[in-house]
C-alpha cells in the first residue's frame, strides 16, 4: 500500500503523527469503450469550446457559474484556503459508536504510526478501547474539508470519513403516509422467517457473482471468438424479473416458509434439496396407499387371527351377558 497522506492526530495537547492509506479498493474488472464497426479505442478529449483546441490538465483551473456570471479560481487561490493547508485530524468529541448512523459513511481509511516510537498511537488507541467510545474528527482531505469517525480495527486506527448532515436526503414517500394494518399471523409468520433465515454475517462466504461471471465471459471470448454462445457459455438464459408485486402476502410468506424449512432439513441431512423433497412426498404416499389397501381387505394373517380371536371371545360371553339380563328383569 502507498500513503495518501500524512499528518497528525490532535488528541487534546497530545499530537499523534500518522501516515493515512485507503482501506479498500475496487475488485471490478477494467473495461475501456471502443466504436463497435471496427475495434477503435474511444478517448475523451478536454477541449475548449472557444478556441476548439485540446488543453492539457496542467492548463485547467476550476470556475463557478452563478446568474451567468462565471468566477475562475486558479490552483494557487484554491491551495490558499486555510483548511486546504491544515494537515490535522482534529478530535472534536468522543461519541458512542451507536449513535452513528450507517447512511453518513463514505470512505474508509487505515492510520500508520509516523514516528519512531508509537506510544501516542497505542495511547490513543487504548483510550477508545478502555471508553468504548469514537472519536469525531475534522480533518481536509483532497481538496475537501470532512467529517471523520476514528474507530479501532483490530489493532489499527481507522478514519471513516463521514458525510455532512446536509449531504443526508431527508426521505419523504406518501405511500408510507397511508395507514396499513398487518395483522398478527403476518407479523408472526415474517417473524419466524427471519429467524429461519438467521446467521452470523461473514462477508467472505459472498461473492460477486457479476464480475465472476464477466471473467468467465471473457475467457470463453479469447478462447472462441466471435463464434461464442453466450447461452452456451452460462447455460439456461437467466429468468425475467417478476413485477415485484406481492398479490397474497400470507401465501408468499407460507410458501418462503416451507422453501427456507425444507432447505434447512436438507442441509442438516447433507444431502440435495431435491432427492428430499421427493423422498419424503413419497413417504406419505406410500402410507396412503397402503391405508388404501388395508381398508380393501388386504389384511396380514396377524391381524386375520386377532379378529378371528375376537369373535370366538365376543361369542362365548353372549349367553353369560343374556342371564344377567334375565335376571336383572326378573
């Protein structure tokens, strides 16, 4: 990794020297626009609407358009901003982690100690641990005064520049100002599918399935050329997407239900979904069919016997049963 930036954090009187890197990085494969008759690579030329000539980045400045009056700002007027100049994260407040909303994340950035002895950066460190608290800087970064939270990961500071509260769109849908009533059975049933659907969030187990996929698309492309076949290469063409419109709530629930509990027998049994699913609606099938049976008079010589013992029992207590009614008459 290369460093950004360097400054230093300014932690009341104490100063912490630090070298700021980007934290993440885009894994999107490169693609570059050419003219579809003949392969040619499309470039973007900055050209000057006055004199129609190509001007190099080193003669650009920045301008500001207002009521048709136009105001050009140089490089040197830009750097001469005060905040442009300031290399300090400056800690304003420590915060708990919870009252930061996850919509004013931008970018994140890992902080390297920047001095021979990195006492300061553990202190500063172990300050939030001990607190379990954040830390809310301002700092300039690229031309841009920001708003940052300093937080622990792992043993690294991490700066995750935040945005400023009026960069947060207010929402506002009068779908949503409508009353809607949800029963209790719905609220229970998309309970229990939640739950059914309940993990420990690992992002290693996801993977990107559109870049994977455009890979495979380009290494079928060098291999065959033109004479490639995309349906070929991904198998059956993708389903259309619904309408999104959810005609029987109840029954889209039951049925997310029956598909999330069948998948998590199968997977505790280890075996597909689909050698399960049959066997087990040929298990009750199979008990049908032999009730059927049974009642037809397909009996087994145990229970044939059993029946017969019955009777002979039933016939020998018939006359005991008829003199104690005699008798109870008389």
């Amino acid at each position: 990794m290369r460093a950004i930036w360097k400054g230093a954090i300014a932690f009341g009187l104490v100063n912490v020297p630090v070298k700021v890197y980007t934290a993440t990085e885009d894994h999107d494969i490169s693609l570059h626009q050419v003219h579809n008759a003949d392969g040619g690579r499309i470039r973007y030329q900055r050209r000057c609407e006055i004199c129609s000539k190509i001007v190099d980045y080193e003669d650009i400045d920045k301008a500001y358009e207002d009521d048709g009056r136009t105001v050009v700002l140089s490089r040197d007027e830009l750097k001469s901003i005060p905040a442009e100049n300031s290399h300090e994260i400056d800690v304003v407040q420590f915060v708990p982690a919870e009252q930061l909303d996850p919509i004013m994340f931008e970018k994140s950035y890992y902080l390297e100690p920047d001095s021979k002895s990195p006492k300061a950066y553990v202190l500063l460190r172990r300050a939030l641990e001990d607190t379990d608290r954040v830390a809310i800087v301002q700092f300039a970064l690229r031309d841009k005064t920001r708003l940052g939270a300093l937080r622990i990961r792992g043993d690294v500071l991490m700066l995750q520049a935040l945005l400023w509260a009026d960069e947060v769109r207010e929402a506002s849908f009068p779908a949503l100002e409508t009353s809607i009533r949800i029963s209790a059975q719905e609220r229970e049933m998309s309970a229990a599918l939640v739950d059914s659907m309940a993990a420990d969030f690992e992002p290693a187990q996801f993977t990107d399935d559109y870049q994977l996929q455009l890979r495979q698309l380009i290494e079928a492309k060098l291999d065959k050329g033109e004479s490639l076949d995309t349906e070929e290469t991904f198998g059956a063409p993708a389903a259309e997407a619904g309408s999104g419109e959810v005609i029987d709530l109840m029954e889209a629930l039951k049925r997310s239900l029956d598909k999330k509990r069948g998948a998590g027998a199968d997977s505790a049994a280890g075996k597909p979904a689909t050698k399960s699913t049959a066997r087990a609606t040929a298990r009750p099938a199979a008990k049908s069919a032999a009730a059927k049976a049974a009642g037809a008079g397909a009996k087994t010589p145990a229970k044939t016997a059993a029946a017969a013992t019955a009777k002979r029992t039933a016939a020998k207590a018939a006359p005991k049963d008829a003199a104690k009614n005699t008798r109870k008459e008389a």
